[in-house]
C-alpha cells in the first residue's frame, strides 16, 4: 500500500515538475479536438407522423379489401424512398441550388437516402423522418431544410396514392379494351360464318337449333324419367315384399270390414265422378286401384266366412296400388319421350355433316358471345373500381403530427464533445509529462532510487532557493494558472457560442 502511494506522489511529482509541457499538450490537444468538433456540421431532425385509414364500407363493396389497401400502402412506403422520388426532393428543396452536374446530383441523392427513414409503429401508423446536416448551409437553413424534406414526402405520399392508383387502374381498362377488341373481331367473323352457312342451308338455320333444343331437352327429361322409374319399380318390390309377409285377416271379430272399406272407396269414386274428374286424374286412378284391390279383398273375405280383415294389410294394399299406378305413368312418359328421341335423332341424320357444322359454328359464336359479355362487363366494373378509387381515395390518410421545424440539432452533442476534448487534453497533457519522466529515469523519492539501484541511499538534498528564485517561481506559477484558466475561460466561451447559435436558430 505504502508503495503504491509513494508511485502515486511520484507520478504527481513528474507530472507537476513538468507542468508547462503538460499545459502546452493540453492547449494543443483541446485546440485541435475543438476545431474538429466546431467542423462537424449540426444534423436537424424534421418528423411527422401519418395515419392511413383503411375501412371504407363502399370500397369494399366493390371489391377493394382490406388487404388490397395495405398492398398498396406497402407499395408506397417500399417506393417512397426511391431514387425517382428522392430526385424530386432535390430539386424541389435548397438542396438542388448547389447541384451543378449528375455526378453532383447522384452524391445528393445517395446522402438524402441515408437522412430519410419511414417506420411503420403499426399497421396504419407511420412515421417519417427527415434529417440535414449539409455542411454548405446555416443551421437555420438546414433546420428549414429538413422541415421541407418531411412535407415533401407527404406530398409524395399524396400524389404516389392517386396517380398510382389511376396508372395502374387505367392500364388495366386499356388491356380490357384490347381485349374485347379482339373480341368484337372474332365474334363478327363468327357471326358472318354463321350468316353464311345459313344462307346456303335455309332448312338448317329454320329448324335445326330448335330441333338441337329439343333433343336436349327430351334426352335430359328422358334420363330424369328413368331415375324416378328406377326408384318407383324399387318402391313397389318393397311393398311387395312386405304385403307378402303380412296376413290379410285376423281371428275372431264379424265380417264385413273390406266390404265396407269396398262401399267406401266405390262412394269416394262416385263424388270424384260427380265434381267431374275424368279418369286419367291422379286422385281418380289411384281411388279404382284400391277399390279393385278392395274387390279380391271383399270376395276372400266372404269366402272365408269370418276372421278381422288386418288394416296393415288393407293399406299396405292402398299404398300397392298407388305405386303400381305411379310405375304405370312413368313407363307411359318413357315410351314417349324415346319415341320423341327416336324422331329428333332421325330429323338430324337426314344431313349429319351440315348439322354438325352448323351445331359447331353455333357453339363458336355462343362461346366467343360469352367471353365478349364477361368482358363487357369486367369492364364496367373495374370503371366503377376506378372512379371509387379515384374520388374517394381508396387509401385515405390524416396527417397526425405535420412536419415539426426542429429548434435544436439531434448531433452532434457539442456541449458534450467539448468537454470531453477537454477532459482529452488534460489527460494527454498529463500523459505526455508523466512519459518524459519515465524516459529520462529521474527519482523523485530517495526510495526509488534505492529501489532502482539496490545500493542503500544515505539522505537526500533539499532544495535551497533564493528570494529572487522564489519571487521567479511565484512569477512563473502565475502565468501557468493563467494559461490554465485561460484553457477553461475557452471552453466556457464555446459552449457559451453554442447556445447562442441554438438559439439564433429557434
């Protein structure tokens, strides 16, 4: 401990005996430190915030979602800092006035780039910021530089919404019109071969496409009736089935319950007669098959000569004829419909080679008719998209906070970087007296000595000094704290001319 102390006076000893080479360093480092410091131009930071509004209730209901708007704020943010776009802020800006080549303008834009940054805080929150720190101009211009770079790319912004919006919107319409163009034309050729044709086969263009309709139309009816036939035959195995498996009476009880459902059914058809039904209605040939199925019912019942007739079995036998009359109609409407069939095809093999061209030619002019109306009105409704867009700005935003003059620079921190130059040269100014100590191995405690040599030391000299040399030394420490405050009063005068530039500036 004792030793580290006496290293301790000693370092101090080296320093103060060497103490105007120690000033001098320190005036020179600080010097030096703060011409670098006052060359470093101030940076004045310009922000605004921007909140883009992506609901809007009729854009959706044509179409433009919500995603297709954050595509498109994604795509202006992405080209906002493009070198078209920074290129306008150059001009437009002081910064252009200095611009005398493309070499010039190329280094402007490339630095402009580097001083602009957009941030998106969140999905519809943006913020722009716009620094300046061009050397060839004042603080305040500089501070009024970058509040103009900031409103500039508002302006961007603004104008990279609409025309980017009507730009892409009014090529897609001129690729539609090409489109149906084309359309048009091919549709006219089609409909002059049509012409054509028709005026050399009158017959086919009479009767052919009817005669083409109807087939298809009895062919599809054809296979809907077969369905409903299959399904019918199937119902009535079923009931088939199930009559087999049920008794038609059951013991004890009278007689005389199928005559009377017989006497029933024989009425009901009576009162069907008499409101003037005919036989081919439903209700009536349903009611003769039960009053015949009745019928074999009644005369085995009476043949037997007693027992229940089962219900179950009497409207199992109801709802048997019901679906036997049902298959009886469906056949009935088959054979017509393939007769009609039979007659249709016969009608086109009387000229199969003309009314297959002419069935292909119809089938080319209604396809190209179509895509020509799906064009059409493709058309229409990117129009309607268009003019939405347009008009009521399909990304709309609010400006939150507008481009802020800045008061003071963001960089560099002068105060600080001048105290530190300060703190730099006391400590280079310390340095430089404390290694010349070292190098010309002087001793500053008879200790040391006998440290460095190993030979006992028997005492040490005191200094004796004159009045003349004291009134010398007191003279010389006079100048030395001089100069010292002097080194402080400077950068007291420097911060001092920092803050009134700042202020100057606000």
């Amino acid at each position: 401990m004792n030793m580290l102390y006496e290293e301790l006076l000693s370092a101090i000893h080296s320093v103060w005996h060497r103490r105007w080479l120690a000033l001098a360093v320190a005036w020179a480092v600080c010097l030096l430190g703060w011409l670098v410091v006052a060359l470093i131009p101030n940076s004045y930071e310009s922000r605004a915030r921007l909140f883009v509004q992506l609901d809007d209730a009729l854009a959706e209901q044509v179409g433009i979602g919500v995603a297709d708007r954050k595509r498109d704020i994604e795509r202006i943010r992405q080209t906002l800092t493009s070198a078209v776009n920074l290129e306008k802020i150059v001009r437009s800006t002081p910064i252009g006035d200095t611009v005398e080549n493309p070499k010039q303008l190329e280094s402007k834009v490339l630095a402009l780039a580097e001083n602009i940054k957009i941030v998106s805080q969140q999905d519809n929150l943006f913020e722009i910021t716009a620094v300046s720190s061009d050397p060839s101009f004042s603080d305040a211009e500089n501070a009024k530089i970058a509040q103009q770079i900031a409103q500039k790319l508002i302006d961007i912004f603004r104008e990279e919404n609409l025309a980017g919006n009507r730009g892409e919107m009014s090529e897609t319409i001129e690729f539609v019109n090409q489109q149906l163009k084309q359309r048009e034309t091919q549709l006219e050729q089609a409909e002059q071969r049509r012409l054509a044709f028709e005026a050399q086969h009158p017959e086919l263009a009479q009767g052919a496409a009817a005669n083409a309709q109807r087939l298809e139309g009895s062919r599809s009816e054809l296979r809907g009736v077969e369905a409903d036939l299959a399904a019918a035959q199937s119902a009535l195995a079923a009931i088939d089935g199930q009559l087999a498996g049920t008794p038609q009476s059951l013991p004890g009880g009278t007689t005389g319950s199928a005559s009377a459902s017989l006497a029933k059914a024989q009425a009901d058809l009576a009162g069907m007669r008499a409101r003037g039904l005919t036989d081919n209605h439903p209700d009536v040939i349903s009611t003769k098959n039960q009053i015949q199925g009745l019928r074999a019912a009644a005369e085995r019942e009476q043949q037997s000569g007693g027992g229940v007739p089962n219900p179950a079995y009497t409207s199992l036998q109801s709802i048997r004829a019901e679906r036997q009359a049902n298959v009886q109609a469906l056949t009935s409407r088959k054979a017509s419909l393939q007769s009609e069939v039979a007659n249709l095809s016969a009608m086109a093999i009387d000229n199969p080679e003309a009314s297959a061209e002419y069935q292909r030619i119809n089938r080319d002019y209604d396809v190209l008719r179509r895509q020509y109306d799906k064009l059409l009105q493709d058309r229409e409704e990117l129009k309607l998209r268009g003019e939405i867009k347009t008009e009521r700005e399909a990304v709309k935003f609010e400006v939150v906070d507008p481009p802020t003059t800045p008061r003071t620079p963001v960089a560099p921190n002068r105060p600080l970087l001048l105290f530190g130059v300060l703190v730099a040269g006391i400590g280079a100014g310390a340095g430089a007296a404390f290694a010349l100590g070292k190098v010309r191995s002087t001793f500053a405690t008879t200790a040391g000595l006998e440290r460095a040599t190993g030979l006992p030391v028997l005492g040490a000299i005191s200094q004796t000094m004159t009045d003349a040399a004291r009134a010398l030394r007191r003279r010389r420490l006079k100048y030395f704290y001089g100069a010292s405050a002097a080194l402080g009063c400077l950068f007291v005068v420097l911060l001092a001319v920092e803050f009134v530039q700042r202020g100057m500036v606000a």
